[in-house]
C-alpha cells in the first residue's frame, strides 16, 4: 500500500477522515438511534418512572431529561449538516457556517452525587450516551475547523518542463 502522503503531496487529514462516507455512517447511526430511544422512553417509561419519584428526583428528572433532549437536538443537528455535506447537498464552507450556531457545548450534567443517583437507570444511560457522543463529535468538530486548506505545493519539474515547452514555441501536455 502506498504512502498516502507522497501520492498527493499534502498531510494526511485525521479530521476529514472521521467525516468521510464510510466512517461517519456509523455515527450518524448511533446518533439518530439514540434520539429516537430517548423520544421513546421520555414518551413512555420515563413518563411513568418520574411519576414515582420523590419531589427532589422529580425536579432533577424534569433538568436533565430537558438538557438531554436540547443536547440530542444539537448533536443531531450537526449530523445532519455533516451528512449533508458528505451527500454533496451542501457546500463545506455552507455547513460550517451553519455548525457556528450549534452548542456543542454547555448544559453540564452532574453524573455523581445524590440527584444524579436518584434519576431512573435508563435515564442515566441515555445521558452518558449522549455525553459520549457530545465528546465525539466536539473532537471532530474541532480538528475540523483547525483543518487549513491544503497548500499547493508546486512541482518543479512540472514547471521545468513548461519552461521548456515555452522555449520551443508549444504548451506542455
């Protein structure tokens, strides 16, 4: 297998990578999978499991299932912008402008102590899911937007033989 780099002159992108087709499906995937999971169970179980919770559990249940959800609209948000770039709906350049006004970060969940302790189980994991794949997706979106545009590098014997080409009165093929 061949060097990547001296096949194309430039370094090699972990950042793009990440975002490309056959890798970022897998994400998108788990993405979207936790969204509907926790449409799901914030629609049924959780509805009744918080419907039994002492008054203290019920007021951290009501936080954290709204920081979640804000925090999968947000991650799914960007996923949708990254696939729309990916199927060539929209420009890089469009996307990242876009991606700016999503908040990645923020909405800080206590994943320790007495009301953390006290929410349903299947809640708990849908956060650190969602924390998780917050995490992911902040490290994509950061090695992306430090991602320079690739600088030409000029090929000199490609200009030795336009030089050439010149002097002879004809364009190099």
């Amino acid at each position: 297998m061949a060097d990547e780099r001296t096949e194309t002159n430039q370094p090699i992108v972990f950042a793009r990578r990440l975002v490309a087709p056959e890798v970022f499906r897998g994400l998108f995937r788990e993405g979207m999978t936790l969204v509907e999971e926790t449409a799901t169970y914030l629609d049924g179980d959780g509805r009744t499991e918080s419907r039994s919770l002492p008054r203290s559990a019920s007021l951290g249940y009501a936080t954290e299932s709204m920081r979640l959800t804000t925090r999968l609209m947000q991650l799914a948000s960007w996923l949708l912008l990254q696939r729309a770039v990916n199927d060539g709906e929209m420009p890089p350049e469009q996307a990242s402008l876009e991606k700016a006004k999503i908040k990645l970060g923020g909405l800080a969940t206590a994943t320790e102590g007495p009301s953390w302790d006290e929410l349903p189980e299947q809640l708990r994991s849908l956060i650190l899911r969602s924390l998780s794949l917050r995490e992911r997706i902040r490290m994509i979106d950061r090695a992306d937007a430090s991602v320079e545009p690739p600088v030409s590098v000029e090929n000199p014997v490609a200009r030795q033989i336009d030089q050439i080409a010149q002097a002879f009165g004809g364009a190099a093929k």
